[in-house]
C-alpha cells in the first residue's frame, strides 16, 4: 500500500488530507514541523513526501535540501508561492512537482498519481553489472566489492548507475548531469567531477590510479569493464 508523508504545519491541512488519502485507499504520515518529518521519513520510508514550504523554524527547502541527502522519495511542495524562480530553487533541490495553495484534493491525487506513475517508469532496470570485483545489483539497488556492501548516498548510486547502464561506453559529463540532478539543474561540470571524486573513495583501491572510473579527457568518464 502507498504511504504519504504529509509534512504541514497547518493541523487542519493535514488531518483533512488524512482523511482523503485514507478514502483514496493510500496510508498517510503526518509531521507539524521539519525535524519530525525529517525522523519520519527516516523511519517509516514514505513512498512520497508532501512538503509545505514555509513552515517556521526549518522550512520546505531546507527539509527538501536534507531528504536528498538520504533518500530518492519522490517530493511534492505545497506552496502559495508559484513564481519561475521558486520552481527552479525547488527542480534544483530535487522537487518531482509543485502544488499552489489553494488546490482541489483532486487536483493533488492526480498530480500524486502522476508522480508515482513516472518514479516507476524511470526505475532501475533490472539485473546485475559487474566489473572485476565490484558488483552493481540495478534491481535491488546495491553496490558490492567482493561480499562486502558499499554505502553510497543517493547521488552516488545514480552517478554508478548511469555509467553502469553504459559500461565499457564514454559517458559525457552533460548527460551525467541531465540523468543524475534532473533537466532543471542549472549545474556545471564541478559537481560531477566532486562526485566522481567521492564515489572513487569507495570503489577504487588506489583512488589516485583508479581500475573502474576512468576519466575520459574532454568529454566525460567510462566505468571500465574488466
């Protein structure tokens, strides 16, 4: 069953979309204030997160910023606030979707709908990439050297992923930053190189002398099939 986050805190929001969530066949979670929806998300691992975005004390982006940190949950922003400059703050954050107070309840189920629908469309193939010891399983999202599991924050895996879909191939850092931060990322190649530079930390013996992230000179990285 699907679970929402709702994350509000308007008391009287988030019990009447508790209850039509629960009339809609969906499972609800309800948080006043970010550090408990923080806690929740972290606990109860939500299928998607409603999040208002000012709230007092740490509001919307900040949660937003801080759930990216640690998960891929999908994020809807509720928000009075609907002008380009706030959807591209949030799309950059890693927002899935905007909703402008006031909104219909139905408005909202279809844009949850919607946004579930396309999570699952863009989902891991499946199957099981390797290159000399180190194993990348698409299907259950887990990265292996030898028997022992790797950590890796959600950026990392979606980096790995995305030259593990394409291993043995050049992979240019503009598609990188297109697959892995999303269309709306307004991001130079820095930040692919500083993640290519962490996720080498725990894949590569020898980080400096690296045997599966090459760097391809002028264009972007090959993750090396040995």
């Amino acid at each position: 069953m699907t679970t929402i986050l709702i994350i509000d805190d308007d008391a009287t929001l988030r019990r009447f979309l508790s209850d039509y969530f629960k009339q809609e066949g969906l499972t609800t979670l309800s948080a006043a204030n970010g550090p408990e929806g923080l806690r929740m998300a972290y606990q109860q691992h939500p299928d998607l997160v409603l999040l208002d975005v000012m709230m007092p004390g740490m509001d919307g982006w900040e949660v937003c910023a801080r759930l990216r940190e640690m998960s891929d949950v999908p994020i809807i922003f509720l928000t009075a606030k609907n002008t380009e400059a706030d959807k591209l703050r949030g799309f950059r954050l890693g927002v899935d979707d905007f909703v402008t107070k006031p909104f219909s309840f139905a408005e909202l189920g279809a844009r949850i709908q919607a946004v579930l629908h396309r999570v699952q469309a863009r989902g891991a193939p499946p199957g099981v990439v390797t290159c000399g010891d180190l194993t990348i399983d698409l299907a259950r999202r887990e990265v292996r050297r030898g028997e022992q599991p790797l950590a890796l924050t959600p950026t990392e895996y979606r980096l790995l992923e995305m030259l593990a879909r394409h291993i043995g191939e050049a992979v240019a850092e503009t598609d990188l930053i297109q697959e892995v931060w999303g269309s709306y990322r307004q991001e130079d190649t820095t930040a692919v190189r500083r993640y290519v530079w962490l996720l080498r930390q725990k894949i590569e013996d020898d980080p400096a002398q690296p045997r599966y992230l090459h760097t391809v000179r002028g264009y972007g990285y090959r993750l090396e099939s040995l």
